[in-house]
C-alpha cells in the first residue's frame, strides 16, 4: 500500500477548517451550542482512536437481521475462513489481529460474500469494526485497474486520516495498492484523473471530486463506504452531501454504514443511503448495570459533597475512579482541592485539544494518576479496566433540566466493565436533583440505595 506524496501535502490552514482538535471552545459553564455538540461527538469519535492500543473485549451480544432471513447466517472463526489474497492477511496478522472480534465474525462474511452485500452496522470504537471495513475495501479492489474503485467517507480531516493509517498497515504488503485522501487542502490540477484504487475523505471535498472537479468517475466505484455516520449527520451539510454522492454511484455498488449508536435520525439516514440492507446491531448495554452497585448520598451543598466524597475514599480501596461533574467550573475547583488533599488527580475538559485529552487519559490509563476528573466529554467509551468508582458529584441533565438517562449510563458503565464488579456514587444536593435521581431510578427500574459517608461501618460494608 502507498500513497502519493501530493496525497498528504496538505495545506495546514485550509485542513484547519476542517478539524475537530483545533477548535477551542471558551464558553465555561458548558451550555454548548448544536455546533459544539457536534464537534465534542467528532472529537470524541477521533480521541476513541486515538487512545486504542488493543481491541476492546466487548460483552454487548450482537444482532443480525439478514436482508435473505432464508440464507444461512455464516460467521467465522479464524481469517483463514475468509480466503483472503495472501498479502492481505499477512496485513491483517501483522496489525496484532489473531482472530476475529465479534463485529468483525459477523459483518465480514456478509461484506466479502459473492454477490456482494449492503451492510447497516452498529459498533462502537475499538471493537475492530474500522479493519473490517478496510478488509472488505482492499478485498474488493483490482490492482491493474490503476482508477478509484473504492470510497469511504469520514466525517473529519483527522478521522479520514486515521482510517487511512489503518488502510495503509493493513495494504502494506500490496505495494500496487494506492490511496488518496480527498481532503480540504489536497489540490489537483483540474481535469486530472485520480489513479489510485482507494480514496477517502470528507463529504464535501469527495462530492467536489465526482462531480465539480471530476477528479473521480462515481461510475467505476464498486465499494461505497460511510464511517462514523452519527456524527456524519450530525454535521452541517454532510447528510446532503453524502446522499448525493450515493445517488451518482452504480446500482450494483456495495454500500457499507456503520455508526456507533442508531438514534432515529441515523435510521433515516442509513436506509436512504443502503438499500437492501442486512443490518447488525448491538443489544443495549444496559445489562451491564447488573454488575454495579448504586448508591446515593444526600448532602446540603458542594461543600458538603466534597467531604462525602473524601470520606468514601478514605475508608474504601480504590484502584481508579472517575468522577463526573456538570460545568468545566466545578470540575477545575474539585480537581485542586483534590489535589491539595494529597490525591493524584487529572482533569479533563472540553476546551482541552483531543491530542491532550488523549495523553490525560493514556496517564490515567498507566495508573499515574488515580483519580480523572471530567465533564461528560469523558462519558462515552473510554475503557479503563481499573476503574472500580464512578462519582457523580453533579447528576447528568439534558439541556432542559431533564435527567439524561443515556449520559448516566453511559457515565456508570465506566466502571463494572469487562464482567468486574463496579461501584456508582451519585451526589444529591436538593429536592430537585433528588427528583432526577428518582426519575432515573424509574427509567432503569433499578433502586439506588442511600449510603450514609458519615458511617464508616457502612462505607466499608459496600466496598466488600
């Protein structure tokens, strides 16, 4: 696998428009914006990526709802299975894959069977799903055919170019495969033609290829793939732009959607996009709740939440806990006076670029410090196997007030992870956080118990 050099010569500042990690957001107290939102969703999706070193053991079961419910459900075992061309899977082993993830048993008979198959696919980061794609693109592509046969789109400059390290690592070993990123920055001369097999970019600079620029014969395109499509829509302009690339494409093009979660706009989107689909979902994770102990503690003020909070942690080993407040404000504050009671502590915030975030969180990880204090930037998909506490010193609420079950799950599941036992203590200082915490209670129909921090007895009776 190579690329081009004019490929990666990127203008720094036009390729800035187009980043997630460039962007510094300065409001403190966190009311975001749907511009925000939606950058934190494409940050948080690169910064995933940025922090896997392994696969995640994921305990979620997985559902597929076949487009022929007739035709036999196939999943493998071992690559070998799957009769790759041999360079490819001296790729595939020389990334550290020895055998198939539970996505990738799945998703890859149906992406690399004959006739070729549209996939609608839900996974979260780490769990292999990008190798999966990547192997049925590099499958599918005839080398002597030096024109674009497949396309993948990303919903920002730095996921394109994280999926492309992936291309690469796994094309090593097919020198005749090239690749090209069709990125804000990357000019050709109008009129060329793109030689390379496998292109991949962002929405707007790709639809700008096909049809403005010409760059790309959509016609030829035999692997149409849509990476992270829940924070594609969430994007001004790349929904629009996305479905009028498909619509250019030929009716017999392979089309593969993947997204982490399938709220009801990403099914509309996804069934506009791949017609015929067979479709892989993951069941919820809400059975992870079983494994983690609820707590709640009734305090009158921050104040008082801090000492609850100190009490709990003087009385209970911790290996690693995160703790969840609402505004950058509050997590800063408890950050230091954790710290000035002799805690090694890290924070993380949103105005943190994603590369710091990730080095926060890689620390975190190698247990230098023992406690990450953090906003909901850090509630989704971040898997630290030690982390035996989660606190919410501030409940998670919707813009409007409402408690947000989703970020709660979200919040606890970082804890009980990979089958452990986990602990979750949520702060309640008023009627009105008390009245969110019963409403969650409602939703997961699961009680919280209150625990009294003053009664080490107690305290102590939890942690065993």
């Amino acid at each position: 696998m190579a690329t081009d050099s004019w490929a990666l010569a990127v203008d720094e500042q036009e390729a800035a428009a187009e980043s997630v990690s460039a962007i510094v957001k300065t409001n403190a107290n966190e009311e975001k914006t749907d511009e925000e939102e939606k950058e934190d969703r494409a940050a948080q999706s690169l910064l995933n990526k940025l922090i896997r070193s392994n696969l995640v053991d994921n305990t979620n079961q997985v559902e597929v709802l076949q487009r022929d419910p007739s035709s036999p459900l196939y999943s493998v075992k071992s690559f070998e299975e799957l009769r790759l061309k041999p360079q490819l899977l001296q790729g595939v082993y020389a990334m550290g894959f020895n055998r198939p993830s539970k996505i990738q048993e799945n998703a890859l008979p149906l992406m690399l069977a004959e006739p070729s198959q549209n996939l609608i696919a839900q996974s979260q980061s780490g769990t292999g799903k990008t190798a999966a794609f990547v192997l049925a693109m590099l499958s599918q592509v005839e080398p002597a055919n030096r024109f674009p046969q497949c396309l993948c789109l990303s919903p920002t400059y730095e996921l394109a170019l994280q999926t492309g390290k992936v291309i690469e690592q796994m094309g090593k070993f097919y020198p005749e495969l090239k690749l090209a990123y069709a990125v804000r920055g990357n000019k050709l001369e109008r009129g060329q033609k793109i030689s390379e097999q496998i292109v991949i970019g962002t929405p707007g600079t790709v639809l700008d290829w096909c049809s403005k620029l010409k760059f790309i014969d959509p016609k030829k395109i035999k692997v149409f793939v849509l990476d992270e499509a829940d924070v594609m829509i969430a994007t001004q302009g790349h929904q629009d732009q996305s479905i009028r690339i498909q619509r250019m494409l030929p009716r017999n093009c392979q089309m593969l959607l993947f997204s982490a979660t399938f709220e009801d706009s990403v099914w509309k989107f996804a069934q506009k996009v791949v017609p015929d689909p067979n479709i892989i979902k993951l069941k919820r994770e809400e059975e992870t709740l079983d494994t983690i102990k609820q707590y709640y503690v009734l305090c009158n003020n921050r104040d008082e939440k801090f000492q609850a909070l100190c009490n709990l942690y003087g009385a209970i080993t911790i290996a690693q806990a995160m703790i969840f407040c609402h505004t950058r404000k509050t997590a800063s504050w408890l950050a230091a006076e954790l710290s000035k009671e002799g805690h090694q502590v890290a924070l993380l915030s949103g105005e943190m670029m994603v590369e710091q975030r990730a080095a926060v969180i890689e620390r975190f990880r190698e247990g230098k410090e023992k406690v990450l204090v953090t906003t909901n930037v850090c509630a989704r998909g971040i898997d630290v196997e030690q982390v035996s506490v989660v606190i919410n010193f501030d409940l998670p609420v919707d813009k409007d007030g409402n408690p947000d079950n989703e970020t709660y799950l979200h919040r606890i599941g970082r804890t009980g992870r990979f089958g452990k036992r986990g602990l979750a203590v949520n702060m309640v200082d008023s009627k009105h956080s008390m009245s969110i915490l019963n409403r969650i209670q409602e939703h997961f129909n699961k009680k919280i118990e209150r625990l009294d921090t003053d009664d080490l007895d107690e305290i102590e009776k939890i942690a065993n």
